[in-house]
C-alpha cells in the first residue's frame, strides 16, 4: 500500500467512510462487502496514523457493561481466527490480561465475571497469591485477581491495512492526504467539500477518531469526541527475564506488559488536558514508577529507554462509551466513533454492525442500542468500572 491516493474517487458513492484507521477500514470492509459503492477520505498520508497506530494494542473482553463485553468478545474471536478468514495474520498474541482488584471492589468484579462468563468469556478468578505465576506483586490490599487468558495485543497496523485492502479489491477507493473541510446535507444527500474536490454519498460514517467531533460540526451536528494524551514507556532492551502479559493495578491504573525483549509501563494522567499532542511528558514518567513501584517493586531496577517510549491519544467520550449508529435529525449519518481506548479491540464487530445499520436500517447482531448518541439526553451516566 502507498501513501498516495490508490485510486481516483468517484465524485458519486453509497457511502463516504471518513477515517482510514482501524474502525473506518472495518467499516470500508463490512460496507463494500454487501454492495456498497465505498470511498474512504483520509486527512493523513496513510492508514492507522492517529490513534490506530499510536494504541498500546491490547484486546480483552474483561468489562463491565455487557456491550462492551460482546463488541470485544466478538473482536477477539475474529482476531484469533483472522487467518482462516482473510488469509493474513492479526499478530493476534494471547498474552493474557490480569487484573489485580482491590479488596473495596472485589465483590463488583465478581459479578462482572458472572456477567462475562455468561456471554461466553473464558475468565479465571485467582487469588493473589496464584495470581504470581503470572507477575511478581505485592499483594497487599488486592481481595482477588482475574485473568483472560483469550485476551492479549493484535497488530493495528497490519489489521487496518488488511481490511482496507480488501476493500478496494471489492471496489471502494482509498484516498489520503484528502481532508474534508465543509459538509452540507442537500437533496437527500451528503455533500463532502474535500482538500481534493468535492464528494457526494447517501450514507456518512463518521470514523474520524479524535476529529470525530470537529468533522460533526462541519455538518451542524454535536458529536462530543475529544483527544485526551495517553502514553507508554518502554523500558531498555532485555531488562526482564521474560514476557509478561497485560497486568494492571485497578486501584491505581497502573499497567504493565512485555513487548518483545521489552517492558512497556503506563498509567493515565487523571489531569491532563483535552487535545492533540503526541509528544511524551517525561515529568510524568516520575508519577507512573511511583505508583508501579508500590506494587511491583522489582520496576525500581528497570531502565526507562526514550527510544522505547510513545505517546498517542484516546478518542474521548463523556462516559467514555463510543457513539455507534444513526445520527438523529441527520438521515444517512451514521457515528463509528469516540472508542475512547478500545477501538483496536472493538472494531472486527464494530464494522459489521456499521453496514448492518446503513444497509439494514438497523444494527442487529449486537444490540446497539445503548451506545446510541441519544444516551446523552438520558438521566444518569451508563459507564464500565474498567475503563483505564
């Protein structure tokens, strides 16, 4: 795949996928599939440039809102069998996530294990000390653990190429460096003002992660996404004896798996500031191995490399739930967007869902409903207890 456009765009489509990161490359996928003339606008020079490529890549179905557990549950198993499906490998590694729950929460993560076992997930509950067989910790306050062993990383950037190339093998078209700058709904249509000439489509999807909101607002319309910094640090090459899968402290938020010969470490910064930057705060660095260090002590003798490190953004929404479905007042409108962290692991469902409701009226093989942007208007926030 190049970075220039790879095809010239039809100035008339069914659909106008806007984002070419990994939920718009699902969605291209899902939607041309089942018929649909597609075309994909991109503002970067190429694929999973934005929060796609920056993301820590993790997958795992352990949530506790039952929508977030089968979007996830659904994404794995589609990652687990991506070969036999597409014929390319999803980097799909089952590393395992373990969750050490304080002793407050414990009987709430119990209960979401009902819940996830319910919908088909596998999940252990350990107690701390089986928990070690996985990663050295300090037990202290922790009233138990649970462990995904489906759960794990996949690799963003291969998935998103894989499914925008098979797109464009059922004849969507691919254009980068190609933002849209006004957005006008006339005669029962969308109008897209784009860097390169203008585009018509029946259908948009909003897939633009972080600029999500930005691009609703071109149109008249509130889709409240916003970029908030996440960042990882990596620790120097073969600074742990071996690999270690996605382990988080819940209290804290501190998290920690191995990347190869590497650690990678991180903890959200519950104060920072709304928008884009990809730069790394190393100040922060100083907050992250105290809270790590606390509970896993042995981090104290670990080298952060700088080479090693990166920062990205989460595409944050209000209850940190993404906005999925038609746009009410705005027929042909349709939000793919505001993953808030999760999108790597939610989008193989999140596609199909997407061409269920442009094509169908209606998404049907999840229930969507609760994700609708409606929810907004509603009394009281809806959530999950493991977001992080």
């Amino acid at each position: 795949m190049t970075v220039s456009n790879l095809a010239r765009t039809p100035r008339s489509v069914d659909v106008a996928v806007v984002g070419a990161g990994i939920i718009g490359a699902s969605c291209a996928f899902h939607l041309a599939r089942r018929g649909l003339r597609v075309a994909v606008l991109e503002t970067y020079e190429g694929p999973a440039m934005g929060s796609s490529g920056r993301s820590f890549a993790g997958v795992r179905a352990q949530w506790t809102d039952p929508v977030n557990i089968r979007l996830s549950w659904a994404g794995i198993q589609t990652y687990r069998d991506f070969a036999a499906l597409y014929g390319v490998d999803a980097g799909y590694r089952p590393l395992g996530y373990l969750l050490l729950v304080p002793e407050d929460r414990w009987e709430a993560q119990l209960a979401a294990v009902e819940l996830q076992r319910s919908l088909g997930v596998e999940v252990e509950v350990l107690s701390p000390e089986e928990a070690q067989r996985h990663t050295s910790f300090v037990p202290d306050g922790i009233g138990g653990c649970t462990w995904g062993p489906g759960d794990g990383v996949v690799d963003p950037h291969q998935v998103t190429a894989t499914y925008l190339a098979m797109a464009r093998d059922l004849g969507a078209t691919v254009s980068y460096r190609r933002e849209v700058v006004a957005v006008e709904r006339r005669q029962g249509r969308w109008e897209l003002t784009t860097t390169e000439g203008a585009l018509s489509a029946r259908q948009v999807v909003n897939a633009a992660g972080g600029w999500a909101g930005e691009l609703a607002a071109l149109a008249g319309l509130r889709v409240p996404v916003r970029h908030v910094r996440r960042m990882v640090f990596g620790s120097a090459r073969d600074a742990v004896e071996r690999p270690l899968p996605m382990t988080i402290d819940v209290a804290s938020g501190f998290f920690l798996r191995g990347e190869g010969a590497r650690l990678l470490i991180g903890r959200a910064n519950p104060g920072e500031s709304p928008g884009y930057t990809t730069r790394v705060d190393w100040d922060w660095l100083e907050h992250v191995l105290a809270s790590g260090v606390r509970r896993f002590p042995w981090l104290a003798e670990v080298p952060i490399d700088p080479a090693g490190s990166w920062a990205g953004t989460y595409e944050i929404t209000p209850d940190h739930l993404p906005f999925l479905g038609a746009m009410p007042g705005a027929p042909g409108w349709i939000n793919a967007c505001g993953f808030s962290g999760h999108g790597v692991m939610q989008a193989p469902a999140v596609g199909r869902l997407i061409a269920e409701e442009a094509l169908d009226g209606r998404a049907h093989s999840i229930d969507i409903d609760p994700l609708r942007i409606e929810r907004l208007a509603e009394a009281g926030t809806r959530g999950d207890a493991l977001v992080f």
